[in-house]
C-alpha cells in the first residue's frame, strides 16, 4: 500500500480516514482502509517493527484466527471512535492513517499475555511489560493534552488501548489489572 500511494498519491485522499469525507461523500471505507496507509516510512517502519517484535509473539500465543480478528477489530473501532471523537470535536479536515491504534492494542495484548516479560527501553533500562504500557498510556494522555507531537493521533492509541483491555474482558474474561497486579 505504502508503494501504491507513493506511486498515486491520490489515493491518500480517498483511503485515509477524513471525517469531512466519511459524511459528506459517504466514504465509509475510510474507517477501515486508513490503517493500511502510512504518510512517511518512517511511520510504516516504526508501525512494523511494534508488529514484529510484539504481534508475532501474541500471534504464536493466540492462534493466527484470534490475533487477526483482534488487529483488525482493534482497527476498526479504532477509526470508528476517532472519527466519532473528530466530529464531537468539529475536527472535520484531518487525515488519519496507520495501523498504529491496532498496534497499541496489540502492545496491550502482549502485556496481558505475557505480564513476566521485561522489555529493555533503549537496550539498557529493564522495564516489566505492563509498566511500560501503563508509562506508554500515561504518555500519550500526557502528549494529547499538552498538544505535544500535534500530527500524531494520540486518542487513537488511547482507543486501540482501550479496545483492547475490553477486548480481553469480553472475549477472554480476562482483565489485565488482575493479571498485572499478580505481576508487578
């Protein structure tokens, strides 16, 4: 996709998430599609790593059927809440695209899955998974409200979190409090 749209940019417009399209030209597509565009690879490969290193793992863990059915669920509810949360907000002229929301629930699911795991930030400082997803949350609350990195669609990784954590709850009876707090 990302070669596709350098190629056409174009399809920028047409497959990224802009609420003022959505309603005005009932591109309802766009609340699937957008996670599938990336505006720089620097976003593509930064998305992917987060899917390489923890979505293979939470993949062998659950099955490919579970880990597809939660990326892409995650996905979608991602774009929907965004674009539910831009039109409360009157943000109308906005594009948004990446797989990060999915990501962020899938970073959620590994700390959920594997609570023991420790993740080295900058491959020095050992950090048990759950703290720093509970730190990554606080982060991107943090930005949001700051207006730190103001391209960045911090309320959609917060709603890729939060998808996920009901996720787990309704799926899988499983909440991720418990299980960290039997960790940490």
């Amino acid at each position: 996709m990302y070669l596709l749209t350098f190629l056409y940019p174009a399809l920028y417009d047409y497959l990224s998430m802009n609420p003022g399209n959505v309603v005005q030209n009932h591109m309802y597509w766009q609340l699937f599609t957008y996670q599938f565009i990336h505006g720089s690879i620097g976003h593509l490969l930064s998305n992917m790593i987060g899917l390489f290193f923890f979505g293979t793992t939470v993949e062998r863990r659950t099955g490919s059927k579970e880990f597809l059915l939660l990326y892409l669920f995650a996905g979608v509810l991602c774009g929907i809440f965004s674009f539910l949360l831009y039109a409360l907000t009157g943000t109308w002229n906005v594009a948004l695209m990446g797989a990060s929301g999915a990501i962020f629930a899938i970073l959620l699911a590994y700390a959920v899955l594997f609570p023991g795991s420790v993740i080295y930030l900058w491959a020095i400082i050992p950090i048990p998974a759950p703290l720093l997803i509970l730190a990554y949350a606080g982060l991107e609350v943090f930005n949001m409200f700051a207006g730190i990195n103001q391209g960045v669609a911090h309320s959609t990784h917060l709603i890729g979190f939060a998808v996920a954590w009901v996720y787990f709850l309704v799926r899988f009876g499983i909440n991720p409090i418990k299980v960290w707090s039997r960790r940490l």
